[in-house]
C-alpha cells in the first residue's frame, strides 16, 4: 500500500515539474538578420566616401538556424525588421498585426513558418546606390519595394532613408506615379504592387546604416543594417533595438 501511495505521489510530483519547465521562446528577428548584405566589383568610388553603382545581394545571417524552413532556405537570407504592432498586409492573405519577435512572416503571420526567413529569395536582388539615393531593386524586372534618400557621411558609410512610395507595376494597372493608386508603398515600409500582388510591411526603423567596404582586387561589400537615423553604427557593431 505505502510503496502505491509513493508510487502515486511519485507520478504526481513528476507531471507538475513538467508543467512548471518554461516553454522555449520563438526566435525573434533581430538586427543581425535583417542586415541586408552585397557584394561585387561593380561599384565606382566617386571619391570623398561617396560610391555609386549596382551590386547583388548576397547571403546573410539566418537567423533560427536548425529550425523552421531551413531545409528549403538554405543559402542564408535576411529578414525585414517589421514594427512591433504594426499592420502587416499582403495580398490574398489579408492583414495582420506585428507581434513583439518584429517578424513579418513567421509564425505571427498567417504564413506560417514555411517562409523563414522574410527574403528566403535574397539571390533575386539587388542595390542601386547613387550621390543622393538608394534602391532595392527586383533584380530581373527593376521594381523596388523599398527606396529613398540616402546620405552620406563621407566615409564609406551613410543613411539611407526609406522615403519613396514604392513600386507600382505598369502592368498591373498602375502608371507607376501615382501612388494613392493602391494601397501598397508608403514611406517607412516594404511596400509595393509587384506582377504576384501587393505587399505592404512597416518597418521598425525609418532607414538603414549603409557601410561600404573595399575588400581589394575592385571588390566591395556594403551592408544595410537597420537603425534610427539618430546614431551611425560601422562595421561590427553591436548595436541592438531598445
């Protein structure tokens, strides 16, 4: 009788230490793994720490490294630093709003994890720089869902503001001047109305830190790392959002 009442007591003490393990948390999306990167000989340095030219996107950090999607993304990526409370839309799969991990499309977003990280087609990008502005274009159609001012500090590194309204698609209907044409591409947002729909994600920060680096032999690698314009953070940086 004594050794089924331990064994009882045994059971029960077993099942509420169980409950009592705190569930993992989801990896939230972070600095490091929205830091868009690029890299090519395909830029001119104009002198005093301006550079102008088009570069292609390469891999970035992946951020739930082992976990959802990896097995379809495996080549890197990087994810857009979404508002935390923001509305987050995109066609055919409604709106939704932003919870605190700052990702627009992961489990907090009705796409599930299957599309981690937000660009897993970074490969298809690329970043227009000149004296003044910047562009991240669709490599193959030119389309840019995100564009803006860009200023620099004269030393291979500046700001670029995320100030244009986006892209419309001529095709699609739109004349691509007139941006109360659709709702997509406002300032402060991934935002436009492309050839498979409209998209429209805020971001956390108005902008990114734009740091261009000479790797020899006419090769260049410049990083977009989202920040307020307020600070100016280089390479390396361990800068992290409130």
């Amino acid at each position: 009788m004594k050794r089924k009442i331990f064994s009882i007591l045994f059971a029960l003490v077993l099942a509420l230490s169980l409950t009592l393990v705190p569930a993992a948390p989801a990896m939230a999306n972070t600095i490091a793994s929205s830091t868009m990167h690029f890299q090519g000989t395909t830029l001119t340095d104009q002198g005093g720490g301006v550079y102008t030219g088009t570069i292609a996107m390469t891999a970035g950090t992946y951020y739930v490294l082992g976990g959802p999607g990896e097995d379809i993304w495996t080549g890197g990526g990087f994810d857009l630093y979404a508002k935390a409370g923001g509305i987050a839309y995109v066609e055919g799969l409604g709106s939704w709003r932003i919870r605190g991990d700052h990702d627009a499309y992961s489990q907090s977003g009705p796409w599930g994890s299957w599309y981690d990280p937000d660009c897993a087609d970074w490969f298809q990008y690329s970043l227009e720089l000149t004296a003044d502005h910047w562009y991240l274009r669709y490599t193959s159609t030119g389309e840019s869902p995100m564009s803006g001012t860009l200023t620099w500090n004269g030393n291979g590194s500046g700001y670029a503001a995320e100030t244009d309204p986006g892209t419309v698609k001529v095709d699609h209907g739109g004349t691509s001047t007139d941006p109360s044409e659709y709702t997509a591409g406002s300032a402060q947002e991934w935002g436009w109305h492309c050839g498979w729909g409209e998209e429209r994600i805020p971001l956390q920060f108005p902008g990114f830190h734009v740091v261009v680096t000479d790797l020899g032999g006419d090769t260049y690698e410049v990083t977009l790392m989202p920040g307020p314009d307020s600070q100016r953070y280089g390479r390396g940086s361990r800068y992290r959002p409130e």
